[in-house]
C-alpha cells in the first residue's frame, strides 16, 4: 500500500480547500464584513488549519513513490471527501455558534456533493462570505474535488484515469485523447466557461451580481442551494426559471458530449442514446405533472402551468432540488413521479446525482432480455448502447448497482426510521432518496419548504455519509470499510 501519494494527494486538496476560504474571506471584505467579525475570522481560522493539515500530510509522503494504483485512488478519493467535509464544516461551525457541528458537517457535506439540503433555518441570514462558501463548495464539489488536480497534475500519470474514473461519472474512455490530464482540463474550461454564461444571463435576466454567481454556481453544479429563502421562487420571474431550467438540463446532460457537439463532431448525436433517454423522461414527466396540476387545479393547461411542471421535473431529474412551489401540496401520483425521477437522476458525465439514465436503461433491458430468455433460453440476445456491443462484465456490474443502491436505500430507511421514531413513512423514505441521490428537498417533515435541522445529530451525521455514498457511488467509500481489501496479495 503506497500511503505516500495518499498523503500527497490529501495536502493538495487541502491546499485548494485553503485557497477557496481565502477567496471566501477576501470576498467578505470587499462587501463589507470586517476583519473582527465572526465569519471573517473563521475563515482565517480555518485556513490556518488547512495549511498546518497540509503541510503535515506532506511531511509524511515526501519521501514515497508517486505511483498510484487502484487501492490507493479508491483509498484518496474516499478520504478526500471525508476530510473536505470535516474541514469544510469548519465555517459553519465557527461562525453559527447557535448550530450544532453536525449541522455544520450536514451543510458542508450538502454542499460539497451538491446535495442542496439543509441543516440551517435561518441560512440566507448568513454572512456574504459565508453564503459565498456554500456556493462555491456545490461549484468544486459538482466537477469534483479531485478531477482538478487530474486536469492540472501530470505526475500523476496512469493513476490520473482511475482518480477521473472513480469520482466522475465518467470514464477515461469518454475522451478522444492520449492523455487524461488533456480531456480532464477541457472538461474544466467547459464547466467555467458554462458558469460564465450562466452568470451573464442570471444578471440580464434580473438577479444582482452577487445573486447572479452564487446561483450560477449551484445550478451548473446542480446543487440547489440558493441566497433566498424560498429559492427561486423568491425572484417571482418566469424569465429566471425559463434561464434556469436550460441551464440545469445543460449540467444534467453528458459534458463530454456538448464539448462534442461545440468542437464539430456531429456524428455523436447517432451515439449517445442516454441523452436522448434523458431529454424524453424530462418531456414525459413535464407532460404527467401537468396532467396532474389540471386535475388537482381544475384549470385548463396554461404557460405557467407549464412552466411549474418543467421546473420541478428538470429540477428533480438533475437532482438540482431548487424550487418554485410547494410541491409536497401537489397529488400522490404527482409526488410518485418525482420520487420516480429522483431515482433516475441525469446523464453519466454530468453533474447531476441519482442512478444515472443509462443505467437505468440497461438495466431495464436486461430485465426484458431475462424475460425473454425465459422462454427462448437457447437464443442469444447481444446488448448494445451508443453504438457498442456491452460485455456482460458491464451488464452485470450495472444491475449489481442499481441492487446495492436500493439495497441500501432500504437499509438506510431501517436506520432512519428507529433513530427518527417521530418522522412518517414518506418523511423518512425521502429523506434517504434526497441525501443517498444527492437530491435536496423531499416531502413531508423534510419538504420544499422546510429542512433537516430538527433531526437527531446522529441522524444527520449518517444522512452526511449518505451524500457522500451516493455523489461517489458508493465504491470509493465503501472501500474504506472493507479489511479484506486492504491485503497485500500475491
């Protein structure tokens, strides 16, 4: 076990978790926070401790290899993100004395996995610098902590592929280049430059500047999190949520494939059937809730109409979570349908959480293919996605997820539910779905409109391991967990 580029790997991430509380900090001042006040110097506080964390974990793997093997990037990416929690609950912690530090390890954990739940009643009476670090920890978490130090760090060599592999959505394969780092810091240019343009149109659109990049960044991220109390509806603009519904179906889509389609390459569009999957659950459901806000309105179909339903299902879908109505109010058939799509979740390569359409495709397919067999055992019935024949390896590692997560869905209930004896069924099923998938709001005593600051701090440490579970899909942490994977075998 090469623990050396482990420890290298954990002082550079928090060396950019540093940096990122320093812009928090600087950015405080220039709108008007004093050095004496609380926030400001938590964010000092806690960017002396990053250094000193970092400067010891260099100490210990200044000396190691920098080979990286697939122990060791499980091992780095699982540790990464627990240790950005912690450090990143920090802030909250120092700054919100009335909260608990669960509470602050809930928010930095909603928040570096795009989640978009909350532990804070009162978080958009928060400190610019404060409500500025909740954006930007969606904003790097969305990509991914450690997909930029792929796109920056050559030495990282083959072991860049199986970081990249393991906490994107992504694989190696995605890109057309030699080199990961290559594929890797476009995929960075492409996620700044959609922020950029996502910023422009919120201003134009009637958010102020500071409104315009905290919102920018958590929906390119797709985490939900917002500076007003009431999220989006707050703005009371059909333009706004026009804006943010292509915005977020944009982060919900596969990034390689629009970086793509901007450099020329047409022909992608006959290869990549889990974009076209995605764009017609979007339509479907969109055409369902307006069926069912007719029957709960009793009015005839109208723009708004339209525009509520295509919100709240792109916002569900993405796993974004922001929203525009209390849509806990809406019919059970209405409420099963976003639990449905809450499951689903985007496409593989975006920033979206949830099982991700193509597996969901594929396992779909495979359940007809058994059916099939069934009847016909003696035939052969190849799969093919995007153009390519799947091996049945990659068939059966994806039913064999879309199992473990619900499995653990179940589980998590089991745990939820004897520690939250209070909660209702649905409070307790979706806050398992909103935090395992990385979604946000759920229904019930953790709905659109209210947050997760009532339950047990146990409960909210575990709901944070959650998060972190499903934005790493399970493996990386799971891993950690597992002696039998630590052998040194021969």
């Amino acid at each position: 076990m090469n623990t050396a580029i482990i420890y290298k790997l954990l002082s550079m991430v928090l060396l950019a978790l540093a940096v990122a509380f320093g812009l928090c900090a600087g950015a405080g001042l220039l709108l008007g926070e004093s050095i004496h006040d609380d926030s400001i110097q938590a964010f000092i506080s806690t960017v002396g401790i990053s250094i000193s964390v970092a400067a010891l974990f260099h100490m210990l793997g200044r000396k190691g290899e920098a080979k990286l093997f697939r122990r060791e990037a499980l091992c780095a990416i699982g540790l990464a993100w627990i240790l950005a929690t912690l450090i990143g609950a920090l802030p909250y912690a120092l700054t919100e004395t009335h909260g608990s530090f669960s509470d602050a390890i809930f928010e930095s954990a909603s928040g570096l996995t795009t989640t978009g739940a909350t532990a804070y009643s009162n978080f958009y009476e928060f400190p610019k610098s404060l409500l500025l670090w909740r954006s930007l920890s969606q904003w790097v978490g969305g990509l991914g902590v450690v997909v930029f130090f792929v796109a920056i760090l050559s030495s990282l060599g083959a072991g860049a592929k199986i970081l990249f592999s393991n906490e994107s959505s992504g694989t190696s394969s995605d890109f057309d280049h030699g080199r990961i780092q290559s594929g890797a810091f476009q995929l960075m240019l492409f996620y700044v430059g959609i922020s950029l343009v996502c910023t422009i149109a919120y201003k134009v659109g009637g958010m102020d500047w500071f409104q315009a990049i905290n919102h920018s960044m958590t929906t390119i991220s797709t985490g939900g999190f917002s500076t007003e109390p009431m999220s989006m509806e707050q703005f009371q603009s059909p333009v706004l949520e026009w804006l943010s519904i292509v915005f977020m179906a944009l982060s919900g889509t596969t990034f390689v494939y629009m970086i793509r389609l901007i450099r020329g390459q047409t022909h992608i569009l006959k290869q990549n059937h889990e974009v076209y999957w995605f764009y017609a659950i979007v339509i479907g459901s969109t055409l369902l809730l307006m069926v069912f806000l007719i029957d709960l309105t009793g009015q005839l179909p109208d723009h708004n109409m339209l525009r509520v339903a295509a919100f709240q299902a792109v916002s569900i879908i993405t796993t974004t979570g922001y929203s525009t109505t209390n849509f806990d109010t809406w019919l059970p058939p209405a409420k099963m349908t976003l639990l449905l799509i809450m499951f689903v979740g985007g496409c593989s390569g975006s920033t979206s959480g949830g099982v991700k359409v193509v597996r969901i495709v594929i396992a779909l397919r495979a359940a007809m293919r058994s059916i099939t067999h069934a009847y016909r055992p003696n035939i052969t019935i190849p799969m093919r996605m995007g153009g390519q024949t799947l091996s049945e390896r990659a068939i059966h590692s994806v039913v064999l997820f879309v199992i473990l997560m619900t499995a653990l869905q179940l589980l998590a209930m089991l745990f939820v539910s004897a520690n939250e004896p209070h909660l209702s069924f649905m409070g307790v099923f979706s806050s398992v779905q909103a935090t395992l998938f990385n979604i946000g709001p759920g229904f019930m005593e953790v709905g659109p409109a209210e947050n997760f600051q009532f339950l047990r701090s146990s409960t909210k440490i575990f709901l944070s391991l959650l998060m972190i579970l499903g934005r790493l899909e399970l493996y990386a942490v799971l891993v950690l967990f597992m002696p039998s994977a630590w052998k040194r075998f021969s």
